[in-house]
C-alpha cells in the first residue's frame, strides 16, 4: 500500500532512492563521527551533549516539518489529541528511546569497533521481536527461535573474535551497545499504544525534548567538569564537527527524511534496506578510521543479519525496529 499526499501526487522512484540512500549513509557515518569525537570528547560529555543538542534542534525541525504538505494533514489531529498524561509517557518513551539508545551507542563505541557496532544495532528486529513476545503482542514460533539462535550465534563469532572475557573492552563494549538497541526496541514496543494517536514524527520530536530534559543535568555537569575556557578552546574542531554530526544530521535530518519516506513505502519495505547499515558502516570504518577486517568479522555478521531476514522474511504481522544509530 502507498501513502499519497493531499496533491495526490508521489515522487519518482529515484527521489525516494535516493533518500533512503541518504538515510542509510548518513546514520552509518554517524559511526565514524562518534568515534572521532570520542578521540577529544569523554564518551559521558559527548552522549550527555548530544543528545540535549539533538532536543534542541529537533524543535525547529519538527516546527518546519509540521508545515510541509506530507505532514501537515496530521497537524490539527495531533493538536487535538495531545493530552496532559501523555508527559509521562513522553518521558519514558525519551529515556529508552533516546537516552539509552544513544548514551549505550556513545558509550559502546568507546569500547569496540564499527563493524561490531553496527551489526549489533542492525539486530534492531531480533531484539524487539523478545520484547514483543514477552509484552504478548506477538507469538513465538519455532521459526522464530531459529532465527533468533542464528542471530545470536553471529553476535558470539564476534564476540569470541577477540576472546570472550569479561574483563574483554570489545566484549564490554559489544554489551553496551546492545543494551542501548534493546532500549530503543523497547521505545517501539512501548510506543505501539500511542501509535494510534500520534503520528511517529511527533513522537520522535516529543520523546527528544523529553530525553534532552532527562539527560540536561549530565551535560550541565559535564560541561562544569571541562574547566576553563582555555579547556574548551582546547578540545579538536573535529571533536565539535562530530558532535554537530551526530546531533544535527544523525538525529534531525535523517528522521525528517525517514518518515518522509515513510510516508510512500511500507514500513517492511523501507526496513529492509537497513540491511546494508552494518556493510556501510563496515566499510566506512575500514577505509576511514583504518580499522582492520577479518573473516570471524564477516562470518559474525553474515550469520546476525541472516538470523534477522529468516524472522523478518516469514512475519505476518511485524513490531518494526530500526535502531537510529
């Protein structure tokens, strides 16, 4: 089914190709800006600032979309729906579905690769799938579980790359990133009741200010912790670029275009091109931050991505997750 606007009229296949395109590289290069910004930035100060910038920015940018003909015919419903309890469902929508997606995705970097990361955020499906099970929103079926066992399997290549230790920084920080996408599988879970109210820009938009909210004291205090301005002026423009990066384009601009889309391909339709964020991701961490690639690398993430396409492939009626990285 496609969704047409008020004008009746869709864009050219190559315009929506081209967006998706634009999607999927700009959240891959967002691997590569966090990572360059963890080299002037403390992994607390950079998640802490950006995810109260991306608050920010998010205002304007929701103000403006809100005007455009794909989105405008929403805008007096969701006017007329918005209701005052729905504060705090905005507000534990933030935490997992911003603070702890993109604090765990700052902070995991720290610890481990591109490649790791983003084959662990393109699990997105798998974990929202558990989580969908448990809430009983969906049923478990043997296919499924296969899934699943494949999936995880390819995690544990990866994880044994290395060796598998607790006291393992890739492994801690493979952990952590998948914590953060487990929290933002739990944002999609959660937020499938105020689906039938809001439009998903408008929950993107209110569940950043209220995780900028949440997260502000942090970035107060982390700020205080950089000292004098001679400290400030110290820190790399790349540091600064990066931030800008991962706050502005990684989170305002790609969801503008994500849900623009949206708007003319099924969600299955569109889900599937995330398939290609960990190759793009990979390769960019390859050719730009000069990170090393192996054949348990590839392995890992040929068996994870194929876990998630044999359970995506075969459900009737799917929780879509893409964890924005």
């Amino acid at each position: 089914m496609r969704i047409e606007t008020s004008s009746g009229q869709e864009p050219r296949r190559i315009v929506l190709g081209a967006s998706i395109g634009l999607v999927i590289l700009t959240w891959a290069v967002n691997f590569i800006a966090a990572k360059i910004g963890l080299r002037s930035l403390p992994a607390a100060t950079l998640a802490s600032f950006r995810v109260v910038l991306a608050g920010a920015v998010m205002l304007p940018f929701y103000r403006f979309c809100s005007r455009l003909p794909a989105f405008a015919e929403t805008a007096e419903s969701r006017r007329r729906k918005f209701a005052g309890r729905d504060f705090w469902t905005f507000l534990y929508m933030g935490f997992f579905g911003v603070v702890m997606n993109q604090v765990c995705f700052t902070v995991g970097l720290r610890y481990t690769s591109v490649s790791h990361a983003a084959v662990i955020v393109g699990m997105g499906p798998i974990y929202t799938l558990i989580l969908a099970v448990l809430f009983q929103l969906e049923k478990a079926t043997w296919r499924k579980a296969i899934g699943m066992a494949i999936a995880f399997g390819g995690v544990a290549v990866l994880a044994s790359e290395n060796g598998i230790s607790p006291h393992s920084p890739s492994v801690l920080g493979d952990a952590i990133t998948m914590t953060g996408s487990i929290g933002f599988a739990m944002y999609v879970v959660l937020g499938k009741r105020l689906g039938v109210r809001y439009d998903p820009l408008t929950m993107t938009a209110f569940s950043h200010y209220a995780g900028a909210v949440i997260v502000l004291p942090v970035a107060v205090y982390r700020a205080v912790l950089l000292g004098s301005a001679e400290q400030w002026r110290a820190i790399a423009w790349t540091g600064w670029a990066a931030l800008l990066y991962m706050a502005v384009f990684s989170s305002a601009v790609a969801y503008v275009f994500y849900f623009w889309v949206l708007r003319y391909l099924e969600a299955s339709q569109l889900s599937a091109f995330t398939y290609l964020l960990p190759v793009v991701a990979t390769i960019l961490g390859i050719v730009w931050l000069g990170e090393k690639g192996s054949w348990g690398q590839v392995l890992g993430g040929v068996l994870a991505l194929s876990g998630v396409y044999w359970i995506e492939s075969g459900r009737a009626a799917v929780v879509k997750a893409i964890a924005a990285p």
